[in-house]
C-alpha cells in the first residue's frame, strides 16, 4: 500500500506540489486528474523518487526516503513510451528481466505471454521505430509490466494517441491493469481517460489536492465548481439561478447546482418553460441551448428538433445533475 | 514540364553560385599547394618512381614514427574521452558554483597556440619546473598529457552539447524498471550518445596525429611523430621525397578517418527527443564524476598556472619586468618590432582572417545544407561537406610549405602579398566555421522556408526570416573560433610571414630559440598574453551559450 502524508515538491523555492495526502490500496487503480499545470507529474515523479520531496512516501509503512529509483520497485511509463530505440520489442520487454538475471528461456516466454497481453503477440523482432503510437504504448506497458511492479506509474499513457485509439486502449488498460492484479498510479488531464481507466480518482489544482474518492463519489459531489467543469460538467448555475432547478429536481435549496449537458430533456410535460436559442442535432439526440426563465441559458437534449424561437417545455433528470461542496455538507440524491 | 525542368537547374545553379568561391579559394591555396609539394616531392627527376615510395615507407626511423603517431594518438584519444566524458557531463548536466568559468576554461586549451603549450608544460616539467622531480620532460607521458590537454575540451564541447539536450526520460524509465545508474549509463545513456562520441573521438584522434608544435617541444630529439618527422626531413634533411611520401600518407589517413567518421555520426534514428533539461543539484553520488572533473581541471590549469607564475618572475624575483619589456623589441639581438606591434599585428590579422572563414564559412554551409532532391545532388553536397573539412587534418606545415613554393613562382605569385597569412589562417579556421554553422542549418526545419514562401517571401526574404535568426549566434560563435584559431595558428603563418610584420606566435618562437633568461622571460609573458587574449575571445563565445559548436 502506497501512501502520501504531506507531501511537497518545489522548484527554485517555487512550490509545484503542496502538502498532499494520499493512500493507494493494493490493486487499486488511482488517476491524478488535473489541468497542465496542476503539479500531477511532478507528484507522480517524486512517487518515482525522481524529484526530491519533503513529507512522507511510503510502501507498506515503510518509508521510501533515501530509496534511489532503480531499488524501489515500481515501473514508470511515459506518454511518448520511451522505448529505448536501439532495442527490438523483446529486448525493450525484457530489458528489466535481463537485469534480474532471469534465464533466457523464461525470458523469452514471459515476453511472448506479456506481447499476447497488449495484444501484440509475435512483435518480438520489431523495432520501435516501426511501430505505430499505440502499438508503442502497448509496448511500454508490456515493457512496465515484466518488471510485475509493486506499483505502476503511468505519466499521461495515453495522451499522445488519437481519440478513437485512446478510447479503445484505454479499455484495454483498465481491463489488462485488472487482470494483472497491478496496483496504480495515473496521471492524466483528460477526465474521460480518467473514468475509464480507473477506480478512484484525486483531483488536483495548483499543486494542492481539492477532492479524493472513488470514480462515483466525485462524479456525484465535486467538491467546487471549478472542479464540476473540469469533471465534464457542462454549467455551473449560482445563486437565485440555482434555485428554481432545485425546486424541479425536488432538491433542498443550495447555493449552486452543476449540470450535465443532458440534466434537462424536452418533455410537453414538463414543469419548466423557456425559449430555444439555437438547436444541433447528434448522432444520438437534438442538442438545444434554452433560455429559462429566472435562470438564464441552459443545455438540454431533445428527440426532435424545434426551431429557434420556439418555446419548449422541460423536464429535470436529479440523476444529471451535483450540487458542487454538498458532500462536505451532507449527502443529497 | 519545363517549369520543373527550370525550377531543377535554378537550384543547380545557386548551388554552384553558392560553392563557386570557397571552391575556387580552396583549390588555389590549399589543394594546389599541397598537391604542388607532393608532386615536388613524389614526381622527382620528372617521372614518378614507385620504389621511392616502399623504400621511404622501408626505412625504420619512419616506421618508428608511424608507430609513435599511433599508439600516442590512440592513448591520447583513449585518454581524452576518458577525462572529458565525465567533465562533459558535470559541466552540462550539473549546477554548481564557478561552473561557467571552468567550462570556459576548460576550453581554452582547444584554441591556445600549441606554442604557448610546449612552453606551458616546459616550465611545468621541465629542468626548472615545480615538477621536474618527475623526470617527465621528453618523454612519451609528456607528450600524451600535453595531447590530453588539448583534446579533452574537444570531447566536452561535442559530447557536452549532445548530452545537454539529450531526454533524460528513457533513462528514468530504465531506472524505474530496476536498472542501476551504472547499468543506465551502459544501456541507454552511452548508445545514446555513441554518435557525439564517435564523431569526438574521431576528431581528437586526427588532432593528436597531427599535432605538431606538441611533439616538437615535448618530444625532444628522441621522439617524432609523422608530423615533426615531415618537418625534420625538409628542413634538417633536405629530403623532399620523403617528406612528400610521409605527406600523403597522413593526408590518405586523414581523409579514410573523415570518411569513417562521417559514417558512424549518422544518427540511426535521427528523430531523437532533443529538450531542454533541468540541470540537478550536485549531490555525494557525483563525487566520481566531479573527482574527474578536477583531474582535467588540474591538468589544464597547472600548466598554464606555470606559465603565468614563470612570467612573473625575474632573476629569481617577483615583477613585472618582463611585461614591461614587451613594449621594446627586446635584447640582443632585438626583433624587428617590440612584440606590442607583433600583438597588433595578430590582432588585425585575426580580424581579416576570421572575416574571411565566416564568408566563405557561410557559403559553404548554405551550399551543403540545401535540400536535395535527387541522389546525385545529396552526394555532392555531402562530398563539398566532407571537402571543407580536410584543412583540418592536412598539418598547418604542410600547407604552409606548400603555399610557400607554389605561391612564389608562375601564375600565382602571391607571396609578398599582405593578403596571404590572412587567408591561410581562414583555411585552417574554416572547417571550425563550417561544423559550427551547418548543423544549425541542417536543423532548421525546411517547412519553415516553404511556409515563408507561402505566405509570398521570395528565396533571400526567406533566408531573412527563417534562417537568419537560428544562425545569428552560432555565427558570433564561429566567428569567435575562428578569430581565436588564427590568433594562435604557428604552423602554416611561420612559412608566409613578412620579416617587418611578424605575429605574436612567431614572436614567441623566436624569443625561445634566443639565449638568455631575458629572452626567455618575455616569451613567457608574450606567451601569457596570447593565452589571456584567447581566453577573453572563449568566454565571450561561451556567453552566446551555441550548443551546436560541438558537431565538429
């Protein structure tokens, strides 16, 4: 179990990470959310014992302090990869093997069984360069895994992918990460990559942590509207604007309410009413702006689409929607 | 059709524009002098004779000197890497205190007149010298130090800028997946560096087998390399053919290492991550590298320390005496200018020199750098390339000799002309200017170009706008070695110098070979004031912060 009790990194007295705390189960899977900016990285690199940091990194309760990096036994995976590109694919897999002096027969099977993992049987002989981004990845991670890590860190693995592979490795992560019983450390700014791949999630800004919980709690209650728009919120209403949807969702009164682009749908019988400014249709669904009355432009989704002018009744759906810093206060829903 | 066809010979023809001058320039002052002393020497009695050949080759004081040459040149190499390996790294991976003085430092050997060297490590080593008890003076360990002196700075400056910006992230993931530093060092840091070290390695090797003003001040009568074996067979033995043999010989030898050289420096993946990295702290596990470090360090300053201290000294005193008197033209027998005007004269014809490497520098590297569409056109640039660089390992003397008897007679009758010792020291500073300049603009995206020409910039506009600034540094840079190279150049000015304007180097040797403690205390301060003004023109470089000088 990895954990972090005040943990701060600064550069040039310049602090990137502030007294954090964090714990990380075995087998877990943690993503540190976060804009660029947010001192996520350098966390995760001090985690690597590759940045100096005061405070407390633990393993098992047993501190890391003075653990040079090659000793602590976690592996480290780059966004870019960094395959070592003089090295074919085996080599790159095995490079960790070959360290611990594991024979070559068995060396040779555990890279065919990690290559059939990733999804990249036969791949043994290619090199780096001949491959495509995401086969780089699978790569590094096939890569990080032979070392069987106490502990993964992955630097943004799948940012430098295009999204449609993106989102398909990034499945394949969560269910190889799964199956390997590996415990690990994500960071990444993407909240979809975030949700996909992991079990709990801590969100960072400025180098502090703002909220921590499984992938549910803080979808459910982000801790602030800045934390609600970057979760993938849509607006965040303030105010007497909050109000009146608070009202039709059947909520207590608060001061704020965090809406998904989907929290309102056209319904003839719904109980609020405003006029629609503009109107996209989707794949899936119509997507409207309304103006509502008392509380200002809202998205809502629709099954057909009215024209621009058109007034348009709506419905609230209480399951899209949070009420920003309520699960400090109390748990609504 | 006949767009393209235009668009294809319009780029020939600036190509050829480009290259026309350094060209011609190259052909009549460096390759037909030394062709003109090799024919000389080769074709004597009007045919050419093979059996000179095997039996110059066949005579053991030569084939003593071959094997002198190589084995100090490969210790010398050995050593050089050794050494400048670890400095390279404290110097541009590491932060501490006094560090951009030392690697300013450390590079003043690789522009210092090797003049002001030999009597550096004389006044070191020698019968008078704080070390003498070493009984190093005239001995091949003498030589190979003084090599190491010279040659380390090289392998700082070419290994230094690779390191610099090489991505430190595939070593921080071999350390995440187990590996030791050591273990890093071997598998990822090194294989990543092999090109910058090769390409170094190569480079100092042709230093040190054509190091010339070293072997002769520190070998003494005993030792002779190729080089001061060619020296000895003009001037003491009158014995042209061999000389002209020897010559060719090390001229072969130069170009196959060229070759070879510029063979491994080809990158095998040349999309490699350059970034600019955080410099560490030092911490106790430097110890290592920062011991070696100090070695260099060490070995650079003591002579020069020595040097300095010796000048300082008259009749076993303190004062400044002997700067004072390189106001006069000394003692008996006086020079024909006090050594002030010898320095005037250096420095004026410094100027002129390094104006003339950097035009035709300049040249050069746009005529190599241009992109090439057709197999043909890549090898012509890559052979121009390659053609610039052979000053480099032709010996200075040779070159001076050769302009000394081909310029005096026929068509190019240049030897009294003002212009001569300028232009020669161009030569040997221009292959500096060229690895200086054309991996910048061999780096500069040629995307770039085509968008200023998409947005309605014609060819020269173009140049203005992209490769203008990339270059502008590199070029002060350049224009600074150059400038010190031919401040300290000996070997080829000592055949071409006008008696009534000779330079500081010259100066120097002739106030050595003068009797007298008088004498020998202003070559010292000369001596130190060479150094001094050379130093100056290394920070003022090492200011600009080029990282690209090291390409050499």
């Amino acid at each position: 179990m990895l954990s972090l009790r005040e943990v701060s990194v600064a550069y040039d007295g310049k602090a990137a990470v502030e007294d954090v705390g964090l714990e990380l189960a075995d087998g877990e899977v943690l993503a540190l959310l976060g804009p660029s900016g947010s001192g996520k990285s350098t966390l995760l690199r001090a985690v690597a014992g590759l940045e100096p940091a005061t405070g407390e990194i633990s393993w098992d309760g047993r501190s890391l302090r003075g653990v040079p990096t090659h000793k602590r036994g976690f592996a480290l995976m780059f966004q870019d990869g960094q395959l070592f590109p003089h090295l074919s694919v085996a080599n790159n897999v095995a490079y960790s093997m070959r360290l611990r002096r594991i024979p070559a027969a068995d060396r040779a099977k555990k890279v065919a069984d990690l290559l059939e993992l990733v999804g990249l049987g036969g791949y043994q002989d290619r090199l780096p360069g001949t491959l495509s981004g995401g086969e780089r990845q699978r790569v590094a991670l096939a890569r990080a895994l032979a070392v069987e890590p106490r502990l993964l860190l992955l630097d943004e693995p799948l940012s430098a992918l295009d999204a449609g592979l993106r989102e398909r490795l990034a499945g394949d992560l969560r269910r190889i990460l799964h199956e390997a019983g590996t415990t690990a450390l994500m960071v990444t700014h993407d909240q979809e990559e975030a949700f996909a791949v992991a079990d709990r999630i801590a969100l960072l800004r400025d180098g502090r942590l703002v909220q921590e919980g499984t992938l549910r709690e803080v979808w459910a209650h982000p801790t602030d509207a800045w934390a609600a728009l970057f979760l993938g919120y849509a607006r965040v209403l303030e105010g007497s604007a909050a109000y009146p949807i608070l009202t039709a969702a059947g909520f207590d009164p608060a001061d704020s309410v965090a809406l998904r682009r989907s929290a309102f749908v056209a319904d003839p019988a719904g109980p609020l009413t405003g006029t629609v400014i503009s109107a996209r249709a989707t794949p899936e669904q119509h997507r409207l702006v309304v103006r509502l009355d008392d509380v200002g432009e809202v998205d809502a989704v629709a099954d057909t689409a009215p024209a621009p002018g058109e007034s348009v009744r709506l419905r609230v759906e209480p399951n899209r929607l949070a009420i920003p810093g309520s699960y400090a206060r109390k748990s609504v829903e | 059709m006949s767009s393209t066809r235009r668009a294809v010979s319009l780029r020939i023809g600036t190509l050829v524009a480009l290259a026309a001058v350094p060209v011609a320039v190259l052909a009549v002052f460096f390759v037909l002098p030394v062709t003109g002393m090799v024919q000389r020497g080769l074709f004597f009695g009007g045919s050419f004779d093979p059996s000179v050949v095997s039996r110059v080759v066949g005579r053991p004081e030569i084939q003593r000197a071959l094997w002198f040459t190589l084995w100090t040149s490969g210790l010398g190499t050995v050593l050089s890497v050794a050494l400048g390996l670890p400095a390279a790294f404290a110097l541009h991976r590491l932060a501490f205190p006094l560090q951009r003085v030392i690697r300013a430092g450390l590079l003043v050997p690789f522009v210092l007149p090797t003049v002001v060297v030999g009597v550096a490590f004389r006044e070191l080593i020698g019968e008078a010298g704080v070390l003498s008890g070493l009984g190093l003076d005239g001995t091949p360990t003498a030589i190979i130090l003084g090599l190491v002196f010279f040659n380390a700075s090289v392998v700082i400056r070419a290994v230094g800028a690779a390191w610099e910006s090489l991505d430190p992230r595939p070593g921080e993931a071999a350390a995440a997946l187990g590996a030791s530093p050591v273990r890093v060092l071997l598998t990822i840091t090194l294989p990543a560096l092999r090109p910058a070290i090769v390409s170094a390695a190569s480079v100092v090797f042709l230093f040190c087998a054509t190091a010339f003003g070293i072997v002769l001040t520190l070998g003494g009568v005993r030792y002779n390399s190729i080089e001061t074996e060619i020296y000895k067979l003009t001037f003491a033995l009158f014995d042209l053919p061999g000389a002209a043999v020897l010559s060719v010989l090390q001229l072969l030898v130069v170009i196959g290492l060229l070759v070879v050289a510029g063979r491994l420096r080809t990158v095998p993946d040349p999309a490699q991550s350059r970034v600019v990295v955080r410099r560490r702290r030092v911490s106790l596990r430097d110890l290592p590298v920062l011991l070696s470090t100090s070695v260099l360090v060490l070995l650079v300053a003591g002579p020069l320390l020595a040097l300095l201290l010796g000048s300082l000294r008259v009749r076993d005193r303190w004062s400044l005496g002997n700067y004072v008197a390189l106001q006069t033209p000394g003692f008996d027998p006086p020079l024909p200018v006090p050594v002030t005007t010898a320095l005037m004269t250096s420095l004026a014809v410094a100027v002129q020199a390094s104006l003339v490497a950097l035009a035709l520098g300049l040249l050069v590297a746009f005529a190599v750098t241009r992109r090439s569409r057709t197999v043909a056109e890549r090898r012509v640039r890559a052979v121009l390339d390659g053609l610039f660089m052979v000053p480099l390992g032709v010996s200075a003397v040779t070159l001076g000799l050769g302009l000394y008897l081909s310029l005096g007679s026929g068509p190019f009758d240049f030897r009294d002309e003002p212009w001569l010792v300028p232009l020669a020291q161009a030569l040997v500073a221009l292959p500096l200017v060229v690895r200086t300049l054309v991996p910048v603009l061999g780096s500069v995206d040629d995307r770039l170009r085509q968008a200023a020409a998409g947005l309605g910039a014609g060819p020269l506009r173009a140049v203005m706008t992209v490769d203008l600034p990339a270059i502008w540094k590199p070029l002060l840079a350049s224009s600074g070695f150059a400038f010190a190279a031919s401040l300290g150049e000996f070997g080829a000015t000592s055949f071409l110098v006008r008696e009534e304007r000779p330079t500081l180097p010259v100066v120097i040797l002739r106030l050595l070979s003068r009797p007298g403690s008088d004498n020998y205390g202003m070559a010292l301060a000369a001596a130190c004031v060479l150094a001094a003004a050379t130093a100056v023109v290394m920070l003022l470089v090492e200011r600009l912060r080029v990282p690209s000088i090291g390409a050499l």
